[in-house]
C-alpha cells in the first residue's frame, strides 16, 4: 500500500512507517496528509471512505496506476466521467476527468479522443 500510494499521488511518509501505520504526505505541502492503517477486516463493499482522484489526464492517469498495480474494478460507462480501480490491496478507487463534460470530448476510458 505505501509503495502504491507514494507512486501514485508523489507522496513521501511522514515518519517512519510501523507495521501497521504510516501518515504519507505532499512533499509541495498543497494536499491533505492520507493516513494508511492495517485492519484485520479485508476490501469489501460497504466502505466508508473512498477516494476520487480528479485527474487532468485521466486515460493517461489510468494506465500509469494501473502499471503501478492498480486493478479495473469498474470500467467506463457511456455517459460517466469516472473509471472505478482498486489498489494492489482491493481498496476501490476513481479516477475522474476534470474536463468532463465540458470541453466536448468522448471519454470512454478505452481509447484516447
């Protein structure tokens, strides 16, 4: 999970992480601090939090988390601007245009406009 999330968002920790612990931090000091703890209950489908990563490049953004190893949970859908990824441990995830819709463009998620 720290070495997804330092990647994906260009965080460093805090402090050193514990076994089961670690605050992450914008090194710019611009976005929130994003606390990662280890729970002994698994990714499932009544979350309580879930993030939405607004991205100026989402198709671009997409194929980078996802050579990070982030996983499809969730494709597009005609008419939607978000595409639904989990992390490498399950927790879900979007990645949503910040352009959509309007500037126009077609953004299925599977072919670059």
């Amino acid at each position: 999970m720290i070495a997804f999330w330092t990647a994906a968002l260009g965080y460093a920790p805090r402090r050193p992480p514990t076994d089961d612990w670690v605050v992450l931090e914008d090194p710019l000091g611009r976005g929130p601090n994003l606390s990662l703890q280890k729970v002994a209950e698994g990714p499932g489908d009544d979350y309580r939090f879930h993030f939405d990563l607004y991205s100026a490049d989402p198709l671009g953004d997409v194929e980078r988390l996802v050579a990070l190893g982030a996983t499809l949970r969730e494709p597009a859908r005609e008419g939607r601007d978000f595409v639904t990824l989990a992390d490498p441990d399950g927790n879900p995830f979007d990645v949503i245009d910040i352009h959509w819709p309007d500037d126009g463009r077609d953004w299925s998620f599977g072919r670059r406009p």
